[in-house]
C-alpha cells in the first residue's frame, strides 16, 4: 500500500469512529421585510435535525413557509405564500395567517351577545369573513418569546385586538406559539383571554401542496376525514343550520380518496355553492377533551403526509377554489384553481346565529384555547 492510500484509509477509519454530535432544534431570528410605514416584519425560522423547517412572520402571525423532505429525501416548500411582505397586504389571500377574531363567516357581520346587538364589516358579500376586513391576518404581531432545547424550538406572538376593534367588544389578548419537535411536529397552539364577554374563534389558514408550491394541482393526494357529518350552505357559503350525512355524497371522506374524485359531480348543489370543497365537516358537536385526528392527507407522488389533530369540533376543509391564476408563489410559478388545500380546525361557522352549534362566546376569567398539531411523515408506496 502506498503511504498515500494509507493516510486516506487511517482518516477515514477514525472519521468512522469519531463521535457525532446530534444535531438538535433550533430557532433563529430574522427580518422577512419592511412594510410601507417602516415597520419591520420579523420572522423566526424554526428547524429540527430531520430537515424540517418552518419560519413563522409577524405579519398575521402566519406560517411562511415550511419545507420538509419527501420519500427521497428531497426537500420542498409545502406552503403557498409570497416571495415579499407587501404582497400579503396588497393582495391578501390569508396565505398561512392567523384567522379571528371569528374564523369563517358570520351572516351579515351581525351577532348578540347577552342581549346587546354587535356588527363586524362585511368583506365577503353580504357576511363577514376571518373577522372582517382587517382580522388578525393583517395585523402586526409581536415577538414575545423565543425557546429552544436539544427536543424543540418555538416562537410565541402576541398581539392585543383592543375593544371595539372590527366591532368586537372587550380588549382580547392572543398568543399564537408555533413549536417544531423532533417528532417532526408543528403545532400551532392559539390562546386568548378577555375582559369583557366576546366572541373568539382562531384557527390557522395555511394553504398546503404537498408536492410543493408552484407543483400543480392537489386534486390526486388522498386525503381523510373522520367525519360523518358535514355543514351545507346557502349561496353565500352560510350553514344552513342542517347536519347532514356525508354517506353517499362527495362529502364522505371516511375512507381516503384523492380530493378531485368527486369535485365535478354537478348534481350536487353544494359544490355549486362552494365552487368545490368550502364546507365544515362535523368532526363532533362539542368539543372535545383531548386532540384527536381531524385529518389526513397522502401525496401519492412525493409520498409525504400530513397528519393533522386537534379538539376543536368543526374542521373547514377548502380546496383553493379562488386560486385564480393571478398569484405568483416564491419559486417563481402561478397558483391556480386546486392548487393547494386548507384545513382549519374551528368552532362551526356563523356560531353565534345557530343556538344549535354552541356557543363561540369568551368571558373574562375564561382562556380560549385551540391547540392543533400537524405531523410530517412519508410512506414508500
């Protein structure tokens, strides 16, 4: 053996013996940009060893952008958004925001609380929608703490929505804390507490392509909902006040099925309404007391999976029915109709004008508490 090859061969045997260091969560803060009064938009990017990584913006509190490895190990951006800041403000589509104070619609922007009359600005037709026309989406959070260890990393945002604002009494301090494990989980655990009686209703609003943005259409990944029953609507995508049986209709996801399967059946009137899939399936009628899987989504070509639970008793499924083809996403590529999925997990829509759905009211003395976890996986089929 030349001495050459046996230096070579002496330092890759002590390579292979040499202890490795286990890489381990982290979070590490930045600027994603500036808005038009100067204002800073900060974000917080959070990875673990597994190559996850998520980075959370103070603007709406949203998830930025989350990128995560396939079934070979191949890494792509799974979250529709914006490549800059002011393009969330100049054409708002809720792209991974923070949704409230009342997520979904409220018909005609009008609700009551012990007897006293309220209204919220209509901004979707005749009702109001994710908390009228500046929710929490639009809003600048703050940064109020920032954690890491060998397990974990996550970033908590506060903001306080004072009273009266969009029309909502008592001044309502919210938290948003994002938390990225080695188990390859990202939760979204969303608090709120009040002094005066309001309505509260949070929840996320993350478009998903597991194939990654600009991929295409989602229309052939599978997924599941563990739901019998589902929450039609009227022509401006208010509940009816029905609980109807997703058994025989394109609403029966019980059993995994691509989300395009049905999406076209034109008897049904429902996806008329919708213009596909914009409804809340009944996960349970009240909430429960522990998170449980609400749904489940499989990308047959990349193999990810998004697994998603919570406690909450309504799960909005929509399937980016006004992705339009006028969206341009960071890699660069357009969004068009089907080309990404969002699933919230909330209280049912229009709550407080259906007795029959519970109540949405928050008083002082109570934390709201909507906690919802997605785990990343893949599957070799």
């Amino acid at each position: 053996m030349k001495r050459a090859e046996w230096i070579t061969g002496l330092f890759c045997a002590a390579a292979l013996t040499m202890p490795v260091t286990a890489r381990s969560a982290s979070a590490t803060r930045g600027v994603f940009g500036t808005l038009d009064d100067g204002s800073k938009v900060e974000s917080v990017t959070l990875t673990n060893s597994h190559g996850i990584s998520a980075r959370v913006m103070t603007l709406g509190a949203s998830l930025q952008s989350l990128t995560t490895p396939d079934r070979r190990g191949k890494s792509a951006d799974i979250v529709l958004g914006y490549a800059k800041v002011g393009s969330y403000l100049d054409q708002p589509q809720y792209f991974g925001a923070t949704v409230g104070r009342y997520a979904n619609r409220i018909a005609k922007g009008k609700f009551s609380i012990d007897g006293r009359n309220y209204s919220t600005p209509t901004n979707d037709g005749p009702n109001s929608l994710h908390g009228g026309s500046k929710g929490f989406d639009k809003v600048l959070w703050t940064v109020a703490d920032v954690k890491q260890d060998a397990r974990q990393a996550s970033v908590t945002l506060r903001y306080v929505s004072p009273d009266g604002e969009m029309g909502y009494p008592g001044n309502l301090t919210v938290t948003a804390t994002y938390t990225l494990d080695e188990d390859n989980r990202l939760s979204i655990d969303y608090r709120a507490t009040t002094d005066k009686a309001t309505l509260v209703n949070l929840s996320n609003h993350t478009y998903w392509n597991l194939g990654g943005e600009g991929s295409g259409s989602v229309m052939d990944q599978r997924l599941t909902i563990p739901a019998d029953s589902y929450l039609p609507v009227d022509a401006t995508s208010i509940p009816t006040g029905e609980f109807a049986s997703v058994a025989g209709t394109p609403f029966d996801f019980r059993q995994p099925k691509p989300i395009g399967r049905d999406i076209r059946t034109g008897s049904d009137q429902q996806l008329l309404n919708g213009r596909g899939y914009d409804h809340n399936w009944v996960i349970s009628r009240r909430a429960s007391a522990a998170p449980r899987m609400v749904a489940r989504v499989e990308d047959p070509a990349s193999g990810r999976v998004l697994t998603l639970t919570s406690s909450q008793p309504g799960l909005q499924f929509y399937s980016g029915n006004f992705l339009n083809g006028t969206t341009v996403g960071p890699a660069g590529r357009i969004y068009r109709q089907g080309d990404a999925f969002v699933l919230e997990p909330q209280l049912f829509p229009d709550t407080p004008n259906h007795p029959d759905f519970g109540s949405a009211v928050l008083r002082p003395g109570q934390t709201y508490r909507n906690l919802m976890v997605y785990r990343f996986s893949t599957v070799n089929h």
